[in-house]
C-alpha cells in the first residue's frame, strides 16, 4: 500500500514539473544606446562608442530592467518639506538581480538606426521567478504610469550616461511612490517604506532639454511613519 502511494506521489510530481515546464513565462524588452553624444557637455568618455560597447551596455540594460520586474526594489522614502528644510530623499534596496550573463537572457535582434543601437531580449522565468511576478502583477497593486527627469550633464554635474538614465527612472519612482502616498495618506508623511517595481521596460528620450525615464511601475506602501512620530 505504501509502495502504491510513493508511485502514486511521483507520478504527480512528473506530471506538475512537466506542466510548469510547458507554462513557461517569458518577458521581452528593447534597449536602446546613442552610439553619439547627445548632451551638452563631455562625459569623460569616447565621442563615439563603438557597436559592441553599445551591446554590452544595451544588454547590462536588459538585465537591470528584468531585474527590476521580477524583483524589483524595497525603498524608503522621504517626501521631503521646505518649510522644515527637509530635502526630498529615496533610498533604493534591490531584492535580488538578474546579471546580463544569465543563460535565460536571450537576444532577439540587434539592430543600428539613426546612430542608436537597439537591443530586443527576451528573459525566460523560472518558476520562482514567476511566483514572484504573479505577486507583483497582483489586482491590489495599482500600475502607475510616469515620466522622470534627469539634466543632460547628469544630476551633479558630469556624470557617465548609465547614471544619467538611473537618476531619471529615480525621478519616476518618486513620482509614483508620490501618487501611491497620496491616495492613502491625507497629510504628507516624514517616511514611508514598502516596495516598487518595474511593469514593463523604461523607455528612455531626449525631452524638453532633458533626459526623461517613461516607465510603470506597481508600489506596495508597507508602512508611513508621520510627523507627529518625531
């Protein structure tokens, strides 16, 4: 009898492994590197980068992106206040990271147009992993959709061009975070902690002088500490 059921158990077992072999999830994106300076000062780097620094950039961008849909962030954040002089602050844990050597990230198409090179990746989930983005995705996380800033010559003066595209997607969570706070809370908290992550891949441009970060995310606000508490 209890040799039945042991045969019985792994049956089931073959049979759930194969099924989340056979429900694969695979996310797909688009990096996007100028091959030409864009800003108005030098960076410290090449005029013009060669295609196969472009690649290795587009593609560690690839990686950051998934990583940041899969795991995304936990973050404390500080809405700052001008008439305390308190300044505006986000601070920023990764949950876990995706590196651009994983095996599971698959280049789709390369391409050069107009001195941009872009980088199609797919990323294949492996079940942990998509445990953790049905969690994400979940209906009580709200997605937001928002557009971050950074100044050309970078937030404090010159800086390289991954910095440049981090502080603008900064600038959006901010923004998000701030959208999220607003819908819970009725006066503006001194901190609040929870959780962010990326939906769908940032889309980055040249906007009104500036860098700009389009992207979506989804935040969880875990907890709000107020003014009173200080």
């Amino acid at each position: 009898m209890r040799k039945g059921l042991k045969l019985v158990f792994k049956a089931f077992l073959l049979l759930l492994l194969s099924s989340q072999r056979s429900q694969e999830v695979v996310l797909r994106g688009e990096a996007a590197v100028d091959l030409e300076p864009v800003y108005l000062v030098r960076l410290g780097e090449k005029t013009v980068i060669d295609a196969e620094t472009a690649a290795i950039w587009a593609l560690e961008e690839c990686a950051d992106a998934f990583s940041g849909m899969v795991y995304g962030w936990e973050f404390d954040y500080e809405p700052g206040e001008r008439a305390r002089s308190l300044k505006e602050k986000l601070t920023l844990t990764a949950l876990g990271s995706i590196k651009s050597e994983d095996p599971r990230i698959k280049i789709s198409s390369a391409s050069i147009r107009d001195n941009v090179y872009y980088l199609w990746c797919d990323f294949n989930l492996s079940v942990e992993q998509q445990f953790r983005l049905r969690t994400w995705n979940s209906a009580d996380k709200k997605e937001r959709a928002v557009r971050g800033y950074s100044p050309l010559e970078g937030p404090e003066g010159i800086t390289e061009r991954k910095m440049i595209k981090q502080s603008a997607l900064e600038d959006a969570m901010k923004k998000a975070i701030r959208a999220a706070l607003a819908e819970k809370e009725r006066n503006r908290p001194r901190i609040a902690h929870g959780k962010i992550a990326l939906s769908a891949f940032p889309i980055y441009r040249i906007f009104a002088g500036n860098w700009a970060a389009q992207a979506r995310f989804r935040v969880e606000i875990t907890e709000v500490i107020p003014f009173s508490a200080y």
